[in-house]
C-alpha cells in the first residue's frame, strides 16, 4: 500500500516538474509552479525557511521521502532502473556496499565552498533539480517543440488551431553537451546500479541522509525472523541494507519501501 502511494506520488511529482520545463505557454507555471518551489537547494537559495523546515521535518518523520518522490533527478533514475530490472535475470541485481563517507562529505564539502565563493557553474552541476532542468530544456524541451510544430502541421490543414507552431531552439552547445553527459552517466549509473549517484555524489541526498538517521518511520529488519535470502539486498537500490549483519543505513535509504514486498519470511516491518 506504501509503495504503490510512494510510487503514484512520485510519478505525479515527475510528470508535473518535467511539464513546468516543457511548457512554452505559461499554461502549466500557472497551475504547478509550485512543485518547483518545494525542491531543497531552490528553496534553501531563495531562503525559504518554510519548505525546508517542512523538508527536514518530513524527513525526520518518513525518512528521505524527498529523494523518492519530489525530486525529479531521483525518480528519473528510479525510471531508468525500472526498465532495467523489467528483465527477469535482474529482477534481484543490486547488492549491499558500505557508505564511502570521504565521497559524500567531500561533494558536499565542496559544493557549500562553492555555494559560499559564488562559483554558480559548479552548483549547478551537482545540485539535482538544477541538472534535471539542464536534461529536461536541452534534451526533452527540443523533441516537445518537434512534436508540438508536427501536431500543428497536420492541425492547420485540418483546418484547426488546437495546436500552433513555436520555434525550436538550444540555449547553447557547452550547455547541451553538459545535459547529455549528465544524461548518460546518470542512466548507465541507474541501470547498473539504482541510486549510486544519489548515495555519492549528490549534495542533498547527504544533507537529508544525515536527518533521515532519526527518522520516525522506517523499515526494521528483525534478525530473528531473517533467514539471510539477501532478496532485501539485492532489490535495495540503495544498496544499504546489509542483510548479513541485519543492519540499514538510513542516511542512505530512500525510503523506497522495496525490501518490505521482496521479504518473503516477514522478517522486514515499519517501526
């Protein structure tokens, strides 16, 4: 039940981001600008204490709830593993490795000198909604246009005005080189290994890990009822469940809810 509501809302969060970034009319900002402004790092710059005292707060509750359904660089990975574990031979492919603190809190370290020093480039790079947008208006927003002038083609000789045609552009080639690279490290990352980059390299996953230690509800594994199967491992995208010492790292967990229907001994439960 969890998951399939975690699984809904991210898809509706996802869809509604991508729309904003797709829209040349206005239209959708009007209705849904608001799931911009309740992502962490634009909330967090335009001093928003409001959406990031509801952040910390939700995750302190629910556990890295943001990282699961809000933010979009996230579910698109989550996407991309989907397709990937669609294949029988990888329905159970992930496997449990332990947090590489020097990386994480390196980034991170190295993304507030540069949040500090002004150096927006560098932010930009590594900040998630940022590197979405980047994806989404160099590399989706072009195909939209294409299909929208093709719809309007086909429209106006109908005789119709549903659609009208807008002019397809690219900001510029170093700014769409960057969204392709992007693009493709995080794909190949997500298909071999589910949330490697978030669980590394991104900034707000490690500033809402920290808080997802303590949260409230989360997934326990009873080492009493586990019969060391590793499914719970090996459908963790995370890969922070280490069956063998029954053990989770919540500051790595996104709170997915995968483990709980891959147990088959119940020996996983929400405390």
């Amino acid at each position: 039940m969890l998951r399939k509501l975690r699984l809904t809302l991210a898809v509706l969060f996802f869809v509604a981001v991508t729309a904003l970034f797709l829209d040349f009319t206005g239209t959708v900002h009007a209705w849904l600008g608001w799931t911009a402004k309740i992502q962490f790092l634009p909330a967090l710059l335009a001093l928003n204490v409001g959406v990031i005292v509801a952040l910390v707060l939700l995750t302190l509750l629910l556990g890295r709830v943001y990282c699961s359904v809000i933010c979009p660089l996230g579910v698109m990975q989550d996407i991309v593993s989907w397709i990937s574990g669609r294949r029988k031979t990888k329905r159970y492919r992930f496997s449990y490795s332990p947090e590489i603190k020097w990386l994480r809190y390196g980034v991170l370290g190295l993304f507030v000198i540069a949040l500090i020093a002004g150096i927006g480039s560098f932010v930009a790079l590594l900040a998630p909604y940022s590197s979405y947008g980047r994806i989404a208006s160099n590399l989706f927003a072009p195909l939209y246009r294409w299909g929208n002038n093709l719809l309007a083609y086909f429209a106006e000789r109908a005789d119709s005005y549903a659609f009208y045609e807008t002019e397809v552009w690219m900001k510029s080639l170093p700014t769409f080189v960057i969204a392709a690279l992007t693009l493709v490290v995080l794909a190949v990352l997500a298909w071999r290994n589910g949330r490697t980059y978030c669980n590394t390299i991104c900034p707000v996953g490690t500033i809402l890990g920290f808080f997802s230690r303590f949260s409230l509800f989360r997934p326990v594994l009873d080492a009493e009822k586990c019969r060391n199967c590793s499914l719970c491992s090996r459908s963790c995208k995370a890969a922070c469940i280490d069956y063998k010492n029954h053990r989770i790292d919540y500051g790595r967990c996104v709170a997915c809810m995968d483990c709980l229907d891959a147990c088959k001994h119940d020996a996983l439960h929400l405390q």
